[in-house]
C-alpha cells in the first residue's frame, strides 16, 4: 500500500466521475488511459479501498467514493485557488482567459460560469471571441483562442473534441400559431408551413441536413437567414416558423415564442469543448475549463 498521493490522482478521481468516462478524463488531463487507471488505482491503494465502479458501459463511485469525493473537491478547488491567486500577485491586470464560443452557448449558458468563475477569481479577465462553428474551429487550431465551446462537423486531425451536452433541435413558433399547443411533432407536420433557416453555410443547418438526409426528410426553406437570433426575430413578426437548437430559444416562458419538440427523427447537435492537440492551457483556463465541465454535467443530468 502506498502511504502517500499526488494532485494529480486527486484531479484524475474527480475527472472521472464528473465525465463518467476514464477516456474522457484522460483527454482531459492529457493522460494516456493506462496511465490514468494506475493513478485512479494507485490513489484507491493510498486510501485503501475501491472508490471507482467500473464496468465497460458505467462509471460510478463506490460508497466510499461518494463519500470521499466532496473532500477531494474542496481539497482540489482550496488549492488551485491559492495557485492562481498567488499566480495573480505579481501582474492582476495581465492574467486572462481567451476562448471562443458558437454564439448561443455564448449568449445562453457562458455568462453564468464566467460569473461564477469571476466571483473566485476576480483578477483574471476574459476576451470571448462568439464566433461560427467553422470559424471557431479555425480560431483554437491557429492559437488565437486556448479552446472553443462548439458543435461537431468536420472531423479535423489537430483539434480534440470532448462531448459535453446534447441539444436538440426544436420547433419555434408564435403562440398563436396552430402548431404551439401540440406536445410535440414530427418533421412531416411542419408540410406547408414557412419555414425559416439558416444559411447551408452555418455549422447547424450541416447538422440538421445530414441528420434528415439519412432519414429522408426534405424540407422546403421559404426564408434563409445568417443568423438564429434573426430566424428569431421573423418568428416572432409571424412571417414563419422556425427549426433550431432548444439552447437558441428563450430559456424562460416567452409572452410570444413556443417551442415543441421535434421526433421522427430526433434530431440533435452535440455541443463541446474544441482543443488543440499537442495544445497547453494556462492554469486559469484549466480551472475555467474544469468548470465549464461540471456545469454542463450538472445540466444534462435528468
């Protein structure tokens, strides 16, 4: 039995269970996976007993695990905090964390985290760059950004991409529309309807169009915007209804935009985080990336 750990077995627990996949965890902390499970098991020696059921489908804490776990989370957090504050002393102005966001994850889900982080950390600042999905992929492989919050596309060989959250796509429309007070709808009910979409250009119509390709579900777009926040704002003028991810609609009851769940298919994009391989993070944008993890974890639970 070993009489002592490292931080870097306490991060590997925690990223573990907060991913709830050891090859995510080990992307995460730039291990390979066999090197993750001898920290993972060598931590369980140190504590002496099994803190991680794992199975081929599931990841879950033991008891002992449960229990031990909001102990290594204060220990982790007690202690990065005091690296970056102290990190912080010598230049409070210079410290700052640069990523880049498809814009309804920036407008919807990034200030509360940014708040969170900034009521920890209130020295470091932020330059969010609420770009496409193809232009944020470009902005974290070239170095502009440390990492992205996007959408799959294209697979790119240089970058990472670590699933987070799924977010499917739903139907927009007035209030007074015939179709808002339906629970939910197929695709062949929007037949006849003025659709509003976004450009072909955009990272969603690509997920949205291969997804009902495959499917075979044509759909006859009547206006094409750039934008989700214009498809938005024709919806609510009645000149149409709209198809777009539920994170791109009002996340509070709207006085007059509903949404209804699309099925047959359902059809979804996956947001992330995009990363550079090879790439290095500041320590404040690892203890912000830590944090962008466990809010999306928190959301997605059912």
């Amino acid at each position: 039995m070993r009489n002592n750990f490292e931080f870097l077995d306490l991060k590997a627990f925690l990223a573990v269970l907060d991913l709830g996949s050891f090859n995510e965890a080990a992307r995460q902390l730039n291990l390979s996976q066999p090197a993750l499970s001898r920290r993972i098991k060598g931590f369980e020696a140190s504590v002496g007993a099994q803190l991680i059921e794992r199975t081929t489908r599931h990841v879950a804490p033991t008891q002992v695990g449960r229990e031990l776990l909001p102990l290594v989370r204060r220990l982790v957090d007690e202690f990065e905090e005091s690296i970056l504050s102290i990190s912080d002393l010598g230049g409070r102005h210079r410290a700052q964390v640069t990523i880049a966001s498809v814009p309804t994850a920036a407008f919807y889900f990034l200030p509360r985290v940014v708040q969170s982080f900034n009521e920890k950390f209130p020295g470091i600042r932020f330059r969010i760059l609420d770009l496409s999905a193809n232009e944020g992929l470009d902005a974290v492989a070239n170095g502009e950004v440390e990492f992205g919050i996007n959408i799959t596309g294209a697979a790119r060989p240089d970058l990472s991409f670590t699933p987070l959250v799924d977010d499917p796509f739903v139907l927009a429309c007035r209030r007074d529309h015939p179709l808002a007070t339906s629970k939910q709808l197929t695709w062949a009910d929007l037949t006849g309807h003025p659709l509003i979409g976004v450009s072909k250009t955009s990272g969603n119509r690509a997920v949205l169009d291969r997804a009902l390709t495959t499917a075979q579900v044509q759909l006859n777009w009547f206006y094409e915007v750039n934008h989700l926040s214009t498809s938005l704002g024709l919806v609510e003028a009645g000149l149409g209804i709209s198809v777009m991810p539920r994170l791109a609609t009002p996340q509070v009851e709207h006085p007059v935009i509903a949404t209804v769940p699309l099925t047959a298919p359902t059809v979804s994009r996956t947001i992330g985080l995009v990363e550079r391989r090879g790439g290095r993070l500041s320590p404040a944008a690892i203890r912000f990336r830590e944090m962008l993890v466990q809010e999306w974890t928190f959301l997605r639970r059912p």
